[in-house]
C-alpha cells in the first residue's frame, strides 16, 4: 500500500510541471465588433501561405479578400458569429489557457468587456489621429488614467493614416504618458498584406521605429510597446531595443502570418533581448487566435524554458508595473 501511495505520489509529480499551465499575458487584444469583418471570415495560419497570385488587372483588395476569406487549410481559425460570440469565447479562451489580456479600444467598448469579466482584461484606450471622429482630448485622457482605472494608451495606429510618431499633434500624449507613468503601445511595421490597397493612407514610412528616437531622447520615462514587431525593419527594431532600455517589442501580427518569424524572433533572443518581447495575438474576431499563438512559443525549441515564461508572461509584468503575484493569480484563476 505504501509502494502503491509513493508510486501515486511519483507519477503525480512526473506529469505535475506539463499539468501546470504558464500563466500568459495576451498584449494584444481589441474590443472589436464583428461588423467589422465581412461575416464568416476564416484565418489560416499562417496567413502568408494564402498570398493570393495577382492578377493585375483586376482590383487588389477584391483578390486578398477572396484569397482570405475562403482561405483552405486544415485547420482555419473560425470568426466569432456575433459581438455577443466573440466576447464569450474570448473570456473562454483566456481562462483555459490561464490567460489575461491587455484590451484595447474606445474607453466605452473596453469598459463593456472589462464588465463582464473584470480580473481577465487589462483596459487600455486606443489612438488615432486624423481619424473622422476626433481623438480624445487631453484633459478626458488624462481623467481615464487618473480617475477611470486605465492603465495604458494603445493602440496607437497613427500609421494607418500616415502620421508619423514625432508629428506636433502627438506631443501632448507623448508628455502625458511620461508625466502619469503609463505605457504606450504603438503600431509599427506592417499592415495587413497588401494595405495600400485597402487603406489608401497607409503609409510604410511612419512605421520605422527609428521615428521613436526624438520621443525617446524628449522623454526618457517613458516606456513604449513597438507592436508587431516592426516587422521589416528588424534591425532599426534590433538597434533601437539595444539603445533604449524602455523600449519593448511585441510579436502580435506576424507570430500568425509567416513561420519567418521564427528567423526574427530568434535572432532578437540570440542577441540578448529576450527580457523585452512580449507575447501578443491581434486576434481580433478569431479567440482561437491565443491557443495557436502559445502553442507557437511552446514549440519553439530554441527558447528556453525561462524565455518561453519571460515571453509569455515575466516581460509583460515588468513592462505594466503589475504585482506579479497578482497577476498570477488572476491569469491562473488561483
Ligand atoms: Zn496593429
């Protein structure tokens, strides 16, 4: 009996660490409505291998939608059917891969999701300039950090409508976000493939992190996310994380899009940057999008263990200023 009750005991802690889930933190989520998104969209990972063969003839963005939307892999990731869907099965995704997500958007969409699941989101309010209905000015900014429990300003896609990060219209965010300590995400590298074809002011330009040098020299405080990796100007990303140690990088966007990722994201690991990635999905009306994107990480034999954990969670800790132990608790539902 006693051989019996060890052997239990062995084998309970042979298989304990596989049966203990890493908490993750998801940087990258949006408030998104499926309105959004013509309905019954599939995503295949990776994207990139549905690069449609173009015929220029005809209109680009008509042949990337029918590339994508009837996509045909094996496995595609299927979109959320209604708002009342995507909301529900985001929580559920989180909670079963011991998650919690920075969620992005306008502070009333945010406040909506957080009301259902409070301990799972992070609020963060999100940035465009130039956009038809004006940014949030200032002083209401300021409010929804100070008084209304937001912890981040993001994302910030000024680049979807060409505007460079240094532009005189982003100086008064830029000073706030130093002043009160709270962390900027910002989009950088690419969009979608083929965006000229669907936002006719993206602009590749205003994407290089090279562009963040002057805010970063006016504000050493403060700390900024390049988001999707900057993906294309790997070593502008490369040199900026060497020379700037409040700055970031976050792996939504391409971690689905294309397995050269891998070739990326090792060499920022090879050149001892693995304390400032973090991990995130962009997944956007596909919740499925998290249980694919850590299985990514878990499977990248080069990480370690440790990396794998700083990458998922340890980086995004530190980064936000969150107590770890508390956010343990809440991504472990412990
Ligand atoms: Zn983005």
């Amino acid at each position: 009996m006693r051989h019996l009750l060890l052997a239990t005991i062995l084998a309970l802690l042979a298989v304990g660490p596989a049966l203990a889930r890493q908490p993750v933190i998801d940087m990258h989520v949006h408030a998104d409505t499926v309105a959004d998104y013509p309905p019954g969209m599939q995503y295949c990972v990776p994207l990139m291998d549905n690069e449609p063969v173009l015929d220029h003839s005809r209109p680009y963005a008509e042949q990337y939608g029918a590339a994508w939307f009837d996509a045909a892999c094996d496995d595609p990731l299927i979109a959320a059917t209604s708002d009342e869907d995507l909301l529900a099965r985001t929580i559920e995704r989180l909670e079963a891969n011991n998650a919690i997500a920075l969620l992005q958007g306008s502070p009333e969409r945010v406040r909506a999701w957080m009301a259902a699941a409070p301990d799972r989101f992070i609020p963060s309010v999100d940035l465009r300039l130039g956009r038809s209905n004006p940014p949030l000015d200032i002083e209401t900014m300021r409010r929804l950090f100070t008084d209304g429990g937001f912890v981040m300003l993001g994302e910030v896609t000024n680049q979807y409508v060409g505007i460079e990060p240094d532009d005189d219209r982003m100086r008064p965010y830029w000073a706030l976000a130093e002043e009160l300590d709270v962390p900027v995400g910002y989009h950088m590298g690419l969009g979608p493939p083929g965006a000229a074809a669907f936002y006719p002011e993206f602009s590749v330009a205003t994407g290089n992190p090279l562009l963040l040098e002057p805010i970063l020299r006016r504000h050493p405080g403060l700390r900024i996310s390049i988001q999707h990796m900057a993906f294309g100007f790997h070593d502008e990303l490369k040199m900026m994380l060497w020379t700037y140690p409040q700055l970031y990088v976050e792996i939504s966007g391409p971690i689905t899009w294309s397995d050269d990722f891998h070739t990326y994201l090792r060499d920022l690991v090879d050149a001892g940057l693995a304390g400032r990635i973090m991990f995130g999905t962009d997944s956007l009306v596909w919740p499925d999008m998290l249980d694919r994107s850590i299985a990514i990480i878990e499977d990248a034999d080069y990480l370690t263990e440790q990396q794998k954990h700083d990458i998922l969670f340890g980086n995004a800790v530190r980064f936000l200023k969150l107590d770890e132990s508390e956010a343990r608790a809440r991504a472990t539902g412990g």
